[in-house]
C-alpha cells in the first residue's frame, strides 16, 4: 500500500542489468560476470527490504500498483504480492545469484549468457507479481526465450533437442493455458486475478461462463471441466506433473548447470505459483470434481520419479527426478486442500497445515535443489565434465569439506529433521493424511526411495576405495566455501527455526485456505 | 519449576554444541575435540544425576514427579506447533544410564581411536549422536522425539560407515539407515495420524497431551476402516519404528552389519543406548499401548502390546540360535543384541514398562562390557575377528579376561551375582503369568539355554586354550605384535562396567524393586517374603538350572578339550552340519531379501526409467512425430500436387505459347514462304475440284 512502485522497480532492475551488460560487457569476462552479479545482489537486497516492509500480520496483497492500461480490454497494470508472492520473490533472488556463480566457469559470450539470466529474473520477477492475466501472461511466456536460449546455446551435447522439446513443450501447455482465459475473458470481461477469484468464490464464474459460450453440445458442467483443463495443462506442465514431465531430465540434464539452477530452483516453482494463484482460487469447484485422479497422478509423480531417479545414473538426471519427486508432494498437499470444503474447524486447521508445508516445501525445495546442482556444478569443474555415478568413488579421502558440505544439502533433500527439508514435508504429510489417508499414506514409499538413491550417491561418489583417477582432485577452496556457506547456514536455519517463514506467510495461507468455498 | 527442569535441555545441547564446534575446528586438534566431547559428556552426566536426584527427591516429598516444559516452534494457521521436555523418573533413569554408559565409552574410545587420522571427527560424530540420544530422552513431543530419533540414525550411519574407503562399510552404513527408515517411516505415518486423531504430539500437557486420559479415550473410540480402534493402528505402526531401531524381526538386518563401524560404536550405539531406543520409545508411549476401551488395564492385554510380546519373543529366540554359530566376535554379539532386545519387547509386552526398562538398563551395562572387551581384545589382536584364531587370551590379556566373563555371566544371567539374572528373571515371570499364552515363556527359556551356551562357546573359543594367532596369520596386519593388554584407558572403563555388571541387579530384585516402584512413581520397600512367592521362586530355580545347563553344554563341546587348531570345525557342527549352516548363514534372511525386495525394488526402479523413456516420452515423441508426418504430408501435398498441378498448368500454357510464338517469328522470308506454300496448296486444291 505504499506509493513507491517498489515492484515495478524490481522487475525493471534485472532488465535494465541486462541491456547495460549488452552495452557495455565487451571483451572483458570477469566484468561481464561481476557486473551481472552485482545486479542480482541489488535485486536481493531490494526483495529483502520488501520482506521486512511486508506487514505479516495482514496477509493479503500488498505493495500494489494498479494502472488502467488497455481500457476497451479491461487490461490493466496490476501488480501485488502476498506471503506467497513475497516468498517467491525472495527465492527468485536466492537462487539466481546461486546461479551466476555456478556459471563462473563459463567462457563463450559471457555477457550474453549472463544477460539472459538477469532477463529471466526479470520474467520470474514479472511472473511472481503480476495480477492480471495479460502482463501476467507475457512474463509467464517471455521467461521461456531466455531459458531456450540459455539451453541451446551452452548447453551439452543434446542441447538442441533437449531446448526444442522444453519450448515446445511447455508452449504447447501454455496455449491450452491462453484459450482458456481468453474463453474466461469472453464471459466475464474480465482478466484480473483477483476479481476472477471473487467471483468464483460466489459462485458466479462458470454460471457466467456457460451463460455466454454456447457450445451446445457440451453440459455446463463439461464446458467447466474443458476450460479448466486447458489452465491445468498449462501449470501441470511447469511444475511438471506425471505423464507431464519428460522435457524436465533432458532439459536439466542439457541445460549449463548454472541454467539447471535456475530452471529447478526458480522456474519449476512458477507452475506451482500459478496451481496457488490461479488454479486454486478460480477453479477450485472444478478441481474438486477430478480430485480422485489429481490424487492419483499427484502419487504416481511422487512414487514414480522417485524409483526412476533409483535408475539413473547421471548425477543431473537423479536430482532432476528428485526435483520431480519433491515438487510431487507440494502438488499432494495442493490437491489435499480441496478435498472438503466443509467448514469443519478440525479440518480447516489440517489444510493451514498442508497449504503452510506446499509454500514452505517450494522454499525449501528452491534452496536445496539449487544446492545441489550447483555442487555438481563445483564437481564437473573439477572432472572435465564427467558426473556419472560411477565415475568416482572414495572422494571423502581427497575432499573431506566438499563431501561433508554436499552431504548437508543432500541429508536436506532427503527431509532429515534438523535442517530444512523435513518441516515442510511434515507439515504436508500432517496436513494430507487426515484429508486423503490413502494417497498420503502411499506417497512414504517416496520418501523411503529418496533415501535410497541419496545414501547411493554417498555411497558411489564420495565412499569406498578412492578412484585412481581422482588422487588430485582439489577439495574446494576458501572461496567457493564462503560462497556455500550462507546457503548451508539457511538449510539448518530454516530446519531448526521455520518460524523465520511461516510467520511471514502463515496469514496468506489462512486468507487462501478461507478463500476456497465453493 | 526449579532450575534443573527449565535447563534440562542442556543435557542433550552441550554435547550437540561439542560436536558443531568440534565440525569447524582444524581437524589436527585431536586433544581439544576428544577433551571437548568428553568434558561436555561429563556435564550432562552430572546434570543427569541432578535430575536423577531432583526426582528422587519429588518422589520422596509425594509429589507429582513428571514436570514438563513446552514450548513453541512454529505457527501454523491459527494453531502453534508446540515441543517440549519432561523430567520424569523413566527419563531420568535413561538419562543416567545413556551419559554414564556414553562417558565410559568417550573414555575408552581415547584409547581405541588413538591412531585414527580421522578421530576428531569420530568424537564429534559420537558427541552428535549423544545428544541426539539423549534428545530422544528427555522429548515431551512425539515430534521433538521423532527428530533427534532420525538425528540418531544419522549418526548411527556415519559411524558405522566411518572407515568409509571400506566398501563393506559404506554398504552396512546405507543399508542401517534404510532398513531402520522403512520402521521409521511407518512410525512417521502412525505420528501424522496420532496428530490428526489427538491434536497434539505433546506427550503430557497438562491433561491435553496425547498420552492423558481425554485423548487416550477419544483415540480408543475411534474406530478405522479395518474395525480397528485407531489407538491400535498408531500403536502399532509406531512400534514398527521401534522395531526397525530395535532390530527385531524382520527388520533385524542390519544390525550385524553394523559391526562393520569401530567397536565403541557397536558398544555405544548398536548395544547400549541407539537400539535400545525402540525399546524405551515403547515404554515412553506405553499409556498408548495399553488403552483400553474402558480403560481398564486388567482384564487381556492390548492387540498392541500382544504384537510386541510376540514379535519380542520371536526376535529372543531367533537371535540367540543364530548367534550360536557365528565365528565373528562381534557379529555373536550383535546377533546376542538382538536376541536381548527381543526379551526387552517381551518384557514391555507381557509384564509392563518397569520389567523391559529394567532390563534395558542392565544390559546396557554389561553389553558394552562385552563389546568394549572385545574391542579390547582385537585391539590386543591387532584387527582380528574371527574367533577361531585367537584362544589363549585368558593370562595374556587378564583384565579383559576377568572383566569379559562378568559380563558373559551377567548376559547368560548367572544367578543370584549378576544383575542379568535378575531383570531376565523379571521377564520370564511376566512371561508365565501371561493372560494370553504360555509359548512366550518357553521361547524366553529356550532363549536364555541357548544364550549360556554361545556365551560359553565364545569365551572356550577366545581365552580358553593355546593362542592360534601366530600359527594362522594370514593377513599384513597379523603376527606383528603378540596379544597383549590393551591400556589403562581402556581397562579402567572395563573394571566400572563391571562393577555395574555384578550390582545393578540389587536395585530390581523381587525382594527390593526399587526400579520398578520409582518408574511407577511409588516407593519401594524390602519384603523378602516376595521369593516365597511360589510361581517367582520356581521360575527362578528354573531358569537358573537352564543357565547351568547351557553353560554345562557350552563346555561339553568346546571346554572339554582345548581347541587346537584354527581351522578344525566346530564341533556342534560337526553334529549337525545342516542346521549348523543354516544358523551360520543367519536363516538366510539377507539372501532372502536380496532375491526378493532388493530384486523387486531395482526392477520396479527399471521398470519406472522405462515408463519414463519409453511410454510417456514415447507419447510425446509419438505426438511429435504425428505433427511433423503431418506437416510432412502437407509439404508434399503443397509441393507436389498444388504446386505441381499449377507448375504445369502454366508450363503447358507457356509451351504452347512457344510453340504458337514459332509462327510469329517477325521475318519476312518466313511469312512469304508460308504465304507461297499456302497459295500453291489452294491452287492444286481448286484444280483437283475443277477436275472432278
């Protein structure tokens, strides 16, 4: 509610970093690179003056800007966050950084590739504030062309495929995502998020909908469903959601490591955004009617790419289907909340829960996946590239502080209490298990596989005789330890005091979960 | 609320606090991390023993002695995630045990690890896993215990996988944590549904917690789809997690294993204190495990608490014959843990919290005995195991000799001298005054013949004889020095939990139970009439003449004639190879496992990569190839009929217009030409019709 257009400035700020990089980078690499991310830390810093002007106690929308644009279209600039909102701008800013120094290393056209980053942190900035659907829309599509590119152009030797079927992909869901709004848009008139929830919440969307669309031979309840299944395809795609998923192991793997970083840190997180703003709010009626096999699919992604990244043996690809696994039980715990929608205060108080865990689990997951990669980042640079699971072995002889640092940030994807992974998954499976036992109760078996391929990885890499090959390999230096270290200090932070979130998004969550009356 | 109880959670904080600075000092500080593990260890062990005395003292005023303190974590939605410690007499008794035990075991571990390049990190390794042990004793909070309860299985897999370049030890590491997270997880469901039944994981808050009557009503009332009272189904699914810690069956596996990590580990954590956590996280949730609809405790036991009798005397009976035929000094030892463990679940199962703590408490004494004498004694043997290459052990190592065979009577439950004897006594007696089935009993006396017989076994294997390590060193590390003593670091340890083996007893003899009147919250006082007690009395003589029988077998086979050589068979194998191999190869549970859940789990795994690669990817790439064949045929309807048919068209149009074009070729001979043939063509034509 303040009148300085903070949002705005934050979304601008990267774009701006990325046209001075293309100005004036040049020939010089280290300036490219540090100028890049002097941008990021700034855009950190203002996303961190925003956590402590936000006003937790009143959790709706705040920092709101509101411009008529287009007037004959009912488009206008209007942007805002809330906890959740705030929360992923925070780890936007988190992980990009992250990023840029996994990328260090990287030679060819240093300020392109690190323009393209500051572009897409600008697209997720964009994305994470925007409330209406057209400016929403064009952020939501535009961060595609920097992570197309960012894949294609550095990236390994499949890249082109693997950035073909990224696009192509993910374009094809947000299609289905445009023609459903735009057939909202021709009932209601309207494109602004939160008007849309509100009529919903009154039940009067679809009425309207089907009112003014007459598709004959569809019943209204059907013409909901379709529509509603062109916004879900969109988001089910992002996240993604099983039988959804097979662009994200060949894009992560592809992708720079750096590239990889964003994707899972940052941009998986956009279609859960999108499930929490969009799906959740205007379409929660419709969910609800499918929520049997929502559940079910919602199961086979944790339980499936849990057992698949059991098979695989390219140190990417596992994270990569963990990444899968982990965003897997934020979808449970989203499905969950629509179960009932009784104002039983027993349950109400189980979806506080599982809502809490969904919007820390995504935090949690951004930081340790982010981590993760970067150390096999840290790894590849040392081996020449190769990050198989059987290429090492015995490497706690020769880099005792890398094993032991990697194996905090794998302990915190593998939800051990004490450090971050663990309250979000217990608070989704508390939340889950009294509104779906079933699907709950099946979705362990991830959790124990999770365990399985991580103890693998510290078996194979860093256990066991040392591998000839790697009796030199250098255990990480001074800097790159300071550089881990307030990541791993915020993995034991937030395990041991998650209040320092939850107490900033917990009235969002109340807002959001009171909001789902249909 | 006076000092001790607001602070008690220093007890578990110094040491963890000990381990984190130890994790950041320079790793050549190998004095200030053992001394900083030590002296951290040695407060809590004094803070222990003024909660214990606190107690006592509560007891003795008639006051209530269970104080907790909560306090809250997190927030979510209108409600406040709330954890919490508690001093009570089961607390306190464990806290004792687990730093006095854990303080012993630091000591010796100086002497143990003295030539380790990594033992700074193995104290704080063994400093961590101290604190999260005794996080697991003092929690008022199912969650709170939960978490350190995970904290332990962690430290449990970086000791035992602590001479990591040992692939065997990485592997017995990752398999340790898995086997006891398949309990785990099944504890994790049983404590999200005890939340949604309870509302709360507080254990006791002020008439609200979890474990207090008006939740315990509730929990029994409820009734799940099974027909199952829903305090049944979190009952049981919790003991799953305390089987899997607890190593009973069929979650027993890695236990054995286990013995791969240095000896004070397998002492600390695999015998006294980590796999005795199932056991006391029974005894802590025992209200939960005896809720009666009704509440009336007297008529049968609970479903739940007959599963952990069963499964208790199952595991009793399973882990004694297997240990029988083992060669391994540690591996008898772990398979003896497990077989102990088991009575301990029996013990909850059949008599209640005071007969398996009671039992808990004495064998964490005399089998860290066991374990750190024969970590004693590979130490003398310079990294043997096998028992059949050493013997003779008795005069060159006496202190480990005099000390080992307390603890070898105490286990076997030697009687009146051993506390052994005394809390299995308790056990068997709870055993045969049980409601629901005598099979219990037999089990545990069969188990306990059979444990004086290994026992016997190992002590005529190890000390008895002529030493057989020269003759058969076979490996680089043999040979180089004879046994010998091992130092006094090592021994003083030994001499104490000796102590401790013999007189433990004295404080849970029928005629003094003091233990079991301060768990129940009464005093105790001495009646010796309770041996008059004829039931008590006969299962005392009974049980003590299966001791002297098992003892008596053990030196028929091994003690009778020394054993010469390293490589004759056993001579109970020799009697019955067959039975012999099948307990040597532990049942063959591993092997079991291997063909069917580790085969099940990488197929399902392959099958799930395939899915992935072959059938969603398949359709994607399907759809996509769909698309492009379209477009393909698009092209080449585009290129080859539309365009094709125009391209013609007008290349017909314009050959034609060549040809036509011929004819205007704008010269004038030409036309004449045309012209000439013309009018000689017309002029032959009118007279051919001129003709006719």
């Amino acid at each position: 509610m303040t009148a300085f257009p903070w949002l705005t400035i934050l979304t601008i700020l990267p774009v701006a970093g990325a046209i001075f990089l293309l100005a004036v980078g040049g020939r010089n690499k280290n300036f490219a690179r540090w100028l890049a991310l002097a941008f990021s830390f700034l855009a950190l810093a203002l996303t961190l003056i925003l956590w402590h002007n936000f006003n937790s106690a009143f959790g709706g929308m705040q920092f709101q800007e509101r411009y008529t644009w287009i007037a004959t279209l009912g488009v206008e600039y209007h942007v805002g966050i809330d906890g959740l909102g705030l929360l992923m701008l925070l780890l936007s800013s988190i992980v990009v950084p992250i990023g840029m120094v996994a990328s260090w290393q990287i030679q060819e056209r240093v300020p392109l590739y690190f323009s393209l980053v500051l572009l897409l942190q600008a697209c997720l900035f964009g994305t994470f504030t925007a409330l209406n659907f057209f400016h929403w829309f064009i952020f939501w599509e535009l961060g595609l062309v920097p992570a197309f590119f960012l894949i294609k152009l550095w990236g390994g030797p499949r890249r082109t495929s693997a950035a073909t079927q990224f696009l192509v992909y993910t374009m094809v869901g947000s299609i289905a995502l445009l023609l459903a709004f735009l057939a909202i848009f021709l009932a209601t008139g309207k494109f602004d998020f939160i008007d849309l929830a509100q009529l919903a919440q009154n039940g009067q969307l679809m009425p309207a909908v089907i009112a003014k669309l007459s598709w004959h031979r569809f019943t209204p309840e059907h013409v909901a469903l379709i529509i509603f299944a062109g916004a879900f395809l969109g988001f089910a795609v992002k996240v993604p959601l099983v039988p959804f998923h097979t662009w994200l192991p060949a894009a992560y793997a592809e992708a720079p490591t750096g590239t990889t970083i964003l994707l899972t840190g940052a941009m998986s997180k956009m279609g859960l955004y999108g499930f929490l703003r969009i799906l959740l709010p205007i379409f929660g009626a419709e969910m609800q009617v499918v929520l049997t096999p929502l559940l079910w699919l919602a199961v086979a992604t944790i339980v499936l790419s849990a057992y698949a990244a059991l098979a695989q043996k390219d140190l990417k690809r596992i994270f990569a289907y963990s990444s899968i696994n982990h965003l897997g039980y934020c979808l449970l715990g989203i499905f969950a909340v629509v179960k009932f929608t009784g104002g039983d205060a027993a349950l109400t108080a189980e979806k506080y829960a599982a809502m809490n865990g969904v919007l820390l689990q995504m935090f949690n997951h951004g930081l340790t996946a982010a981590t993760l990669f970067w150390f096999v980042a840290m790894l590849e640079k040392r081996s020449g590239g190769l990050r198989g699971l059987n290429d090492f072995g015995g490497l706690r002889k020769v880099a005792p502080v890398f094993t032991g640092l990697m194996g905090i940030a794998l302990f915190s994807s593998l939800g051990l209490p004490g450090l971050n992974g663990f309250v979000g998954e217990f608070l989704i499976f508390k939340g889950s298990f009294p509104l779906v036992t079933w699907a709950t109760a099946l979705s362990v078996l991830g959790l124990l596989v999770t365990a399985i391929f991580i103890l693998g990885i510290l078996q194979r890499v860093f256990s066991g005789p040392l591998n000839e090959k790697w009796t030199t390999l250098p255990d990480l230096t001074t800097g790159e330890r300071l550089a881990l270290a307030p990541a791993i200090a915020l993995m034991f932070a937030l395990g041991l005091w998650p209040q320092l979130v939850l107490g900033v998004i917990d009235n969002t969550v109340i807002q959001m979960v009171q909001q789902l009356k249909f | 609320m006076t000092w001790i109880v607001q602070n008690l959670w220093l007890v578990p904080a110094l040491p963890i606090l000990a381990a984190g600075v130890s994790a950041l000092a320079k790793q050549r500080n190998r004095m200030f991390a053992a001394s900083l593990a030590i002296g951290s260890m040695a407060i809590s062990f004094l803070l222990s023993l003024w909660a214990f005395a606190h107690v006592l003292w509560l007891g003795s005023q008639g006051e209530v002695a269970r104080q907790v303190v909560n306090f809250r974590w997190f927030q979510f939605g209108t409600e406040w995630l709330k954890l919490g410690w508690m001093l009570d007499p089961l607390t306190a008794v464990m806290l004792l045990m687990v730093t006095f035990v854990g303080l012993l075991i630091f000591i010796y571990s100086v002497g143990y690890m003295k030539h380790d390049e990594n033992f700074t990190r193995f104290f704080c390794f063994l400093a961590l896993f101290a604190g999260a042990m005794l996080g697991v004793v003092i929690a008022n909070s199912l969650l709170l215990l939960f978490m350190c309860w995970e904290i332990v299985g962690l430290t449990s897999y970086l000791l035992i996988g602590f001479w990591y370049a040992n692939p065997k030890a990485a592997a017995a590491a990752k398999k340790a944590f898995i086997v006891t997270r398949i309990g785990d997880l099944a504890f994790f469901l049983g404590m999200v549904w005890l939340y949604a039944q309870a509302g709360t994981l507080l254990f006791y808050d002020g008439g609200a917690g979890c474990l207090e009557h008006s939740a315990l009503l509730r929990l029994v009332a409820q009734t799940t789809a099974i027909g199952m009272a829903a305090s049944t189904g979190i009952a049981l699914l919790i003991f799953c997690g305390a089987a899997g810690k607890s190593g009973q069956v069929p979650l027993h596996v890695w236990l054995p294993d286990a013995m791969e990590g240095p000896t004070p580990v397998s002492a600390l954590i695999h015998a006294a204190t980590m796999v005795a956590a199932g056991v006391f996280l029974i005894a802590r949730i025992y209200p939960l495990m005896s809720a009666h609809s009704g509440m009336d405790i007297a008529l049968t036991p609970t479903v739940a608490l007959q599963v952990v009798a069963w499964v208790g005397a199952i595991t009793a009976v399973f882990g004694a014959m297997i240990a029988v035929a083992h060669y391994d000094i540690k591996r008898i030892l772990a398979y003896s843990t497990i077989s102990q463990l088991g009575y301990m679940m029996m013990g909850l199962g059949v008599g209640g919290v005071a007969v398996g703590m009671f039992h808990l408490i004495t064998h964490a004494f005399f089998k860290s005995l066991l374990f750190l004498g024969a970590g004693s004694v590979i130490h003398g043997c310079s990294g043997e195991q096998d028992i059949r290459r050493m013997g003779g052990l008795r005069k060159l190592m006496p202190i480990t000799f005099a000390t080992y065979a307390v603890g070898m009577l105490a286990l076997c439950g030697f009687p009146l001298f051993f506390s052994g004897f005394w809390s299995k006594d308790a056990i068997l007696h709870a055993a045969h005054t049980w409601s629901v089935s005598q099979a219990p009993f037999y089990m545990g006396a069969f188990g306990a013949l059979l444990t004086a017989f290994y026992m016997t076994r190992q002590v005529y294997y190890v000390f008895g004889g002529k030493s057989r390590l020269a003759a058969t060193s076979h490996g680089l590390h043999h040979a180089s020095t004879p046994p010998h003593e091992s130092a006094a670091v090592m021994t003083i340890p030994l001499v104490i939990l000796a102590a401790f083996a013999m007189l433990l007893g004295l404080i849970g003899m029928p005629a003094w139970p003091w233990l079991q009147s301060f768990l129940d919250d009464k005093r105790a006082t001495l009646n010796f009439a309770a041996f008059s007690n004829v039931g008590l009395l006969a299962v005392m003589v009974s049980s003590s003449l299966l001791v002297f029988l098992g003892l008596g077998l053990g030196w028929w086979f091994y003690g009778r004639k020394p054993i010469a050589d390293a490589d004759a068979p056993d001579e109970l194998g020799q009697l019955q190879p067959r039975i012999f191999a099948v307990l040597g190869h532990s049942f063959y549970v591993d092997e079991l496992y291997g063909a069917t859940i580790l085969r099940l789990n990488a197929w399902w795994s392959r099958v799930c990569d395939w899915l992935d690669r072959w059938v969603w990817n398949g359709a994607v790439q399907t759809v996509s190839h769909l698309v492009l064949g379209f477009a393909w045929l698009d092209n080449f309807f585009d290129a080859h009929v539309v365009n094709a048919g125009f391209d013609e068209g007008c290349q017909s149009v314009s050959r034609g217009g060549q040809v036509l074009s011929l004819l205007q070729g704008g010269r004038v001979q030409s036309y004449l030409r045309t012209i000439g043939l013309a009018l000689i063509t017309l002029v032959v034509f009118l007279l051919w019709g001129a003709r006719g």
